[in-house]
C-alpha cells in the first residue's frame, strides 16, 4: 500500500495484494482515484475519520460489501463502477450526493441509507442495476421521505430492522 508521508492519504494498493477483508488505518482522511481498481479485496474497512474518496477509487475491484464513513457526503463518480461481485452497501448519516455511475455494473442487492434525507442521485447513478432486483434500507422514523421522493420513491423502500 502506498501512503502520503503522514498517512492521510492512501494513493495506491497494488494488485497483486488479494484478501478476503482489508482494514485501514485511523489516520486515513483521503483515498486518491483509481486507488483500489482492480483489486482482489473482498470487503475494506474504512475508519470514521475518512472524509473523501475520489472517482472511480474501488472500480473493477472484487469488493463484496462495504460501510461508508458517516463523514463522506458523496460517492464520486464511478466509485464502485463494474465491481461484479459488490452487493452491500452502508451510506453513512452525512451523505447528501450520490454522482453518476456510482453503481454502475455491480450486483447490488442491499443498500443501507443512514441519512435522515435522501442523497441527491445524478441521473446515471444507479446506471446498469435492474432497480427492481435491490432493495434500499432506511432508517423507519425517514422512510415515507424516502418514499415521497421522486427518485428514491422508484426504489424498493424497506424499514431497517433496530
């Protein structure tokens, strides 16, 4: 793994690295574009202090699930892009953006939304993803939001159990 000096900022992993789960450091505030792409990892365990992840970062990785720190407001454009293998996915109670191709090609089934108001999803977000085959999980006290929404209210809007 590839770091700036103060490990602020993971800038690359390199491919050959394969692991069923990946935990990062504490210090971690960045992951640069392209950091994790192609990359064997199953799951990768952010710590809450990320605030930051750039386009494409996870694209064509092999990741399974991941939670999302609940300081990211966004997922960039193409943050998990043609991730085949990638299914679950936690957004975290910040999140206010969700940026075109975002999900493109992946295998989404379950997507948990913290946030107490539904992100802004740029038109292609969800692009590639039957959005009739994922359901989305959001917090009950915020699901008729979600469900009065024009663009979250096209989504399976399920209460997440406590």
């Amino acid at each position: 793994m590839l770091y700036n000096k103060d490990r602020t900022e993971l800038l690359w992993c390199p491919r050959c690295i394969k692991a069923e789960r990946l935990t990062l450091p504490a210090t971690l505030t960045h992951i640069k574009k392209y950091t994790f792409e192609g990359c064997a990892i199953g799951e990768i365990v952010l710590p809450e202090t990320v605030t930051l992840i750039d386009d494409y970062a996870f694209a064509k990785s092999e990741i399974k699930s991941i939670v999302l720190p609940d300081k990211l407001s966004r997922v960039d454009e193409g943050l998990f892009s043609q991730c085949s293998s990638l299914k679950k996915v936690t957004l975290g109670s910040e999140m206010s953006y969700i940026c075109d191709y975002a999900f493109n090609g992946t295998s989404l089934e379950e997507l948990y939304v913290q946030a107490s108001y539904p992100p802004v999803c740029e038109d292609n977000a969800f692009a590639g993803i039957d959005l009739t085959r994922f359901k989305v999980y959001v917090p009950k006290k915020y699901m008729a939001i979600y469900r009065g929404h024009l663009t979250w209210g096209k989504l399976i809007i399920k209460a997440m159990t406590e």
